[in-house]
C-alpha cells in the first residue's frame, strides 16, 4: 500500500544539542536503513520548514504505523497520513 505522509517537526530550542545531534543522526540511519529496503520510496524537503512529504510503500496501516512510531523524531512530529492509489490518467501506470 502506498502512503503519502507529512511530517512537521517540531524540536524543543533548549533541547540539550547533544540530545539533538543524537536524535538527528538516529533519524537519518532509520531513514536511510528503510529507504534502502524500499519501504521509505521517495523524501522531500518542504522548502523553508522543518518538514518533509514522504512516500512509504508498506504491506498495510499497520506497517506504516510501526515505522512512523519507531522514528527517533517521533514525539517531536505533527504527521499527517493520506493513503494513495493509482490514478487512471497516470502514463506510468499503463
């Protein structure tokens, strides 16, 4: 199932920066690690936020959920779900 997701995130500015360095580097090997098994399909920065749109293809809600929950960013996201299917105009889709 493909899921396109936005995530907003929303760090503490007190936040101790070595907490920070921590979770970000923790969040891009997650990233990385589900993008290289396909689940994490496509990333994008949305320009002059801290988010990013994010296509996951994943075996059902669930799958999906595990992976957004596991996010070492998690408790500092605003995420917003929305399931796709193939539109019938699309030329990669013949």
């Amino acid at each position: 199932m493909l899921f396109a997701v936005r995530m907003d995130v929303e760090i503490p500015r007190d936040l101790d920066p070595g907490v920070r360095a921590d979770l970000l580097a923790r969040e891009k090997a997650y990233c990385q690690e589900l993008q290289k098994s396909g689940e994490w399909v496509h990333i994008w920065r949305c320009v002059g936020q801290h988010a990013n749109i994010s296509v996951f293809d994943v075996a059902d809600n669930e799958a999906l959920h595990r992976i957004l929950w596991d996010l070492p960013l998690f408790p500092y996201m605003r995420i917003e779900v929305t399931p796709l299917a193939r539109h019938p105009s699309d030329l990669a889709a013949e």
